[in-house]
C-alpha cells in the first residue's frame, strides 16, 4: 500500500491537530479549516485513492474538492447536507487511520520508553536528586533505629507524611483527582500491595540471611529488570546497555562479598524479594506513562493512605506498639528525638516524590541501577564521616560498579534523547 498505512511518526504529527479533531462540521467552511493545517484536498485525494475497499464506504462530492482546491467555493454555511456529511465520514475515517498509525508505531518499536524523548540533563539532575535524598534518609533512618526500633510503625509514618504533603500539593496547585475506573482504582489499591509486600519479603528474608548475601542477590536488580521488560512487554535493551550491567552486578557482589549464609526458605524469598523489586518499580513506571499518565504526585496522593494503613496493621501485629509504649514510658521521646523523627519524615515525602519522578523521566531500569550506585556511595559516605576502613576487593567494587554505572549512563541515558 502507499504511505497511508506506514508507521511514519511525522506523518501522524502532521495530521494530529486538536482543531482537527471534531466530532461534526457544521458546514463547509470549518471544512476549509483543516487546509489551513495542513490537510489539503490533495492529501485527500491521495487518500481516499488508497483505501481498502471495504473502508471505501462513502460517497465524496470530487467536483467540490476540486473547487475547493481551486479556490472558488464559497466560504458560506448554506453548503448541502449531503457535503457535510461526506466530510463528517471523510474527517471519522481519516481519525481510524491516524489511530491505526499511531498503534502501528507503538508496535514497532517496543524499546522506546518515555525515558527516551527526555533530555539527559534531566536525567542526571533527577538521578543525582534522587541519590542524595537516599543517603540522607538512610543516614536518618540509621540514626533513628540507634534510639527506637520500628520498621513497620516508620514506614507507616513515612506513608503518611507522603500522603499529607502531596494532598497540600495538589492542593497548593489546584489540581483535582483524576476520575478513574472502578479497575483503574483496583490497580491503585494492588500497587499499594505490592509495595508493602515488597518490604515484608525484604525484611523477612534478611532475617533468614546473611546481610552480605542479601546484598548480593539485591544487586541482581537490574538485570531481572531487563528479563522482565523482556519477557512481559517484549521490550529490549541494547548490547551496549545490557553489557553494561555485567560489572555493575560484579562490581557490588566484589563490594558486598563476605561471609554468605542462607537457609533454603531465605534464598527463595531474598530472590522474591529481588522479583517483587524490580516488578514494583514497572509497575510505577507503567503507571506514570500508560494510558492514564498520572502525575507522581497524583500517584502518592492515592497510594500512600492504603500503604500507611498496610503498615500500620503489620506493625501492630509485630508488636511494635510495644516498644513505642516502653521509649514513652521511659521518657526517651526527647526534643531530639522527635525533631529527627520529623525530618525524617520530609525526606521520606521528597524522596518518594523524587523517586517517581526518576521513574517516569530517567526510566525504571535507571533508578534500579540507582540501587547499586546507592550502595556504594552508602560505603563511601562510610569511610568519610565514619574513618570505616575496606580491603583491595571491595575498593575493587566500588571502582568497577561507579565505571559500570558511568557506562549505562553514557549508552542508555543518552539513548534518544
């Protein structure tokens, strides 16, 4: 067939015009509105010349399209009804032919996220956003499980501070909640599952496993990222950037290597921890940029309440409410205390914010690989603030994971964009 039927992205540009898109003419003079944007009566003969017979269903006036072309009709809403409705059929086929356009390139190329029309600046900038708030929750956190030791009652807190900050942002910007389907809503409420399973399995396993072999599987990240936009969307990387995930993994096994132990029940549920992961952050990632396209903030504004709830109950169910009574009793929420608990709290709300954002701009493949970097930059930061010491193999890591992350920088994050 002619052009009409190929996946040209320019072509679809061309014709997608929102003043094109009525629903009805009302006379032929907002006919004439689609030569002004390019759609002239040229186009439409070559148009209607390749339609398939069985789309071939209307009758179109040519001798008018012919003084339209040529300048002599009239501008006037005394047309007959007989040619607006053959441009009403004409504008209603040329709409299926722009959609069937637009379904064959997204067909045609699986690998091209959102991520790729982003510049790499913003890439960076959100990538190194992101890293900072990480390491400083984390140093938070640390700081916090020195004096109370909470998980699940933290993060239910961390949730809720989520939650409050983006409703104040919404609000603060007047936006309103999207109208979602009853099965958009059922996808919300599931999302916000996964991610607190995600964090049960995580602290379940370490329990069963040793803290080096934790991290070692944890590394695995983003290749499972990668076998999963493989093996579910089809979508594939290239070489280069696929290459370069061998030495970020290697480099944080080098980082992390120590005495490994495990139990068989603790490698099945680290690895479904790893699995669960990587699942999560696509998940967000299809959130952000499918059909719905919700704002981050819109995002967190929906899940944290149910999140902030799921770890409430489970923290209640662990007892934790126990060690909160006994810090009370004791007297040991100081002035300190609570101001740290506090701004630990915002940093939880920024990153979160920041890592959806990372999601939707940088990719969901980059922010796992901002897992590795994290790591080591979380023994840097060690060796700095701290005078911790490492051996020749985890300098090693640390060395290779940094030149590996530096190489998916260069040959992904740049990819298209």
């Amino acid at each position: 067939m002619s052009n009409v039927t190929q996946a040209n992205p320019a072509s679809i540009t061309q014709y997608l015009n929102p003043r094109v898109h009525s629903t009805s003419l009302h006379s032929l003079s907002d006919y004439l509105l689609l030569c002004e944007v390019g759609l002239r009566p040229h186009h439409l003969h070559n148009r209607i010349a390749v339609m398939e017979p069985a789309e071939e269903k209307i009758a179109l006036d040519t001798h008018s399209l012919e003084l339209l072309e040529d300048g002599k009709f009239e501008k006037s809403r005394d047309s007959s009804s007989t040619e607006r409705s053959s441009l009403e059929s004409l504008l209603a086929i040329e709409d299926k032919r722009l959609l069937l356009d637009a379904e064959t390139v997204q067909q045609a190329d699986k690998n091209i996220g959102y991520e790729h029309v982003v510049s790499t600046h913003i890439k960076l900038v959100l990538l190194a956003l992101y890293l900072i708030l990480n390491l400083a929750l984390t140093l938070s956190t640390k700081a916090i499980f020195q004096h109370l030791k909470a998980p699940w009652l933290l993060t239910a807190l961390h949730s809720t501070f989520a939650a409050v900050g983006c409703n104040v942002v919404m609000k603060w910007r007047g936006q309103t909640f999207t109208q979602l389907s009853r099965r958009d809503n059922l996808i919300i409420v599931a999302f916000s599952t996964l991610f607190t399973v995600n964090i049960a399995v995580s602290n379940v396993s370490l329990s069963m496993v040793s803290v080096p072999f934790h991290q070692t599987v944890r590394a695995a990240g983003p290749v499972v990222t990668v076998l999963l936009y493989r093996v579910i969307f089809g979508r594939k990387y290239s070489f280069w950037t696929q290459l370069s995930l061998i030495p970020l993994v290697l480099g944080v096994v080098m980082l992390t290597y120590g005495n490994y132990s495990f139990t068989t029940a603790g490698f099945v549920l680290t690895f479904l921890g790893v699995l669960l992961a990587s699942t999560k952050t696509i998940t967000t990632n299809k959130i952000l940029t499918g059909s719905r396209a919700l704002s981050p903030i819109e995002v967190l504004a929906r899940m944290s309440p149910l999140a902030a709830v799921q770890s409430l109950v489970l923290g209640l169910v662990d007892g934790e409410q126990h060690t909160i009574l006994s810090k009370a009793s004791e007297g040991g929420f100081t002035c300190d205390i609570i101001v740290l608990v506090a701004v630990n709290g915002i940093l939880a709300l920024l990153l979160n914010i920041s890592s959806l954002y990372v999601n939707k701009f940088a990719g969901a493949l980059a922010q796992t690989v901002s897992g590795n970097v994290k790591q080591c930059l979380t023994i840097l930061l060690a060796i700095v603030l701290f005078d911790s010491h490492i051996g020749l193999l985890e300098g090693l890591g640390m060395t290779t994971t940094l030149i590996a992350a530096a190489l998916f920088s260069f040959v992904e994050l740049r990819a298209r964009a």
